[in-house]
C-alpha cells in the first residue's frame, strides 16, 4: 500500500468545509434547471465522496482513531459521524480502493 499525502481535515467536519476544495454547493439544488445541470451537480457529489474516502483511509492508516478509545476505524466513524456499520465500511474500502488505482482516484 502507498503512502498517503496528508490532506488536513477531520472526516466529521469535512462536509462542512467542503469549500476548502473548491466544491462549494451554496445554491446549488436551485442552479439544476436542465439534465446536464443535474449531471454536474452528480458529478461534484461523486468527486465529494471520494476526496471523504480518501481521507477516512488516510486517517484509519495513521491509527489516531485510537486516540479516541476506538477500537477500529469503523467504530470511530458509527461513533463519530454516525454512520452504521454498512457506511462505515464501504467508506473504508472505497477510500482503499481510490488509494490503491490512482487513475481512478484522479478521474
């Protein structure tokens, strides 16, 4: 496995300060007028979701999950972000997998 390149953020706030990638969604649902609108705004969403997957791999390699009396990533992310165990850990392998095909990552 590669190693990461530290991006910065908790997973918790992430969708809070999606702006810092530039994926600002202020206005966004009202902007969809048209079906090529609808696909961008899917797009936006998707490229979203791996940048969090990302990440969630990122930290559940560094191991500070722990640091919190997790006693895996997964319980960090149920317990935290309150995602269930499904969510939790389809993040993981999704993040795994962006980390592992960099072509696919950087699509």
């Amino acid at each position: 496995m590669k190693s990461f390149v530290h991006i910065g953020f908790r997973v918790v706030s992430a969708v809070e300060h999606q702006y810092d990638w530039g994926m600002s969604t202020e206005g966004c649902l009202e902007e969809i007028v048209s079906f090529d609108d609808l696909v961008e705004a899917l797009g936006h969403h998707e490229r979203f979701g791996a940048k969090l997957a990302l990440a969630a791999a990122q930290l559940n390699v560094s191991g500070m999950w722990a640091a919190d009396g997790a006693v895996t990533m997964g319980g960090w992310l149920k317990q935290h972000a309150r995602l269930s165990d499904r969510d939790a850990r389809r993040l993981l392998k999704e993040g795994l997998f962006l980390n592992t095909f960099d072509d696919v990552a950087t699509a």
